[in-house]
C-alpha cells in the first residue's frame, strides 16, 4: 500500500456587488480587492435621481497608492442610467475603485464583480 497525495489549484469564484449612494461630494471608497484575490469588475451602472443631471469621477487607485483615472468628469443625465464599462476592467489585491460626484445626493453606483481566489486542495 503506497499512498500519493496529490496538490491542487483551484479558483474559487464568488460573484457580488458593491452599493453607494453618494450623499456627499466626498471621494469615496466603492470597493477594495480582498488580500488574495483578483478582482474582475463587469459592470459599472452610474444612476441620476435628481432630475438636473451631475458628473463622475472614478478612479483606480493601486497597492502602492497611485491614482489612475478610468472616468473624469463623466456626465451622467437626468434621471439617467449609464453603463460606464465597454469592457470588464480587472483589479488586483489590494487596489480600490473610488467614485467621487460634483453634487451630493444626486448618483447610486452600483460594480457587479467576479472576485477570483486560488485555494489548494489536497487529496
């Protein structure tokens, strides 16, 4: 009787969303990447309801504190939906989208996210 054991990676997914409604002009932290994950950001829906119309600023900031802006000033119309994602936009540990507004109370943002963690399986 030899006995083997074998050592898997496997990706756990775990598919969530991520809620804010700005009530401030504050920048604001929509998401942060958990440690070990990657992150694979698949919507971006930016919604008016306010009826006068106001802009977005998204950014992308990484591990070491860099901003990258991905939208500046985005115009989003009254009482509007707006899909700002043509692609999905993948993220790493540790990075965080932040959404920031002109005017308070005004836009909900709302990421549906893929988070991607490897786990190992021995058998």
């Amino acid at each position: 009787g030899r006995s083997s054991k074998l050592l898997f990676k496997l990706m756990s997914n775990s598919f969530k969303n991520k809620k804010v409604d700005l009530t401030t002009t504050d920048n604001t932290t929509l998401y942060t990447v958990p440690t070990a994950t990657t992150t694979v950001v698949k919507s971006l829906l930016v919604s008016e309801d306010a009826g006068s119309g106001s802009t977005i600023t998204i950014t992308l900031v990484d591990s070491s504190g860099a901003i990258f802006n991905l939208f500046k000033d985005k115009a989003i119309g009254s009482k509007a939906s707006t899909e700002l994602l043509t692609q999905p936009l993948v993220m790493e540990e540790s990075e965080a989208l932040k959404v920031q507004a002109v005017d308070a109370n005004e836009l909900h943002v709302i990421a549906s996210i893929l988070e991607i963690q490897p786990r190992e399986v021995t058998t």
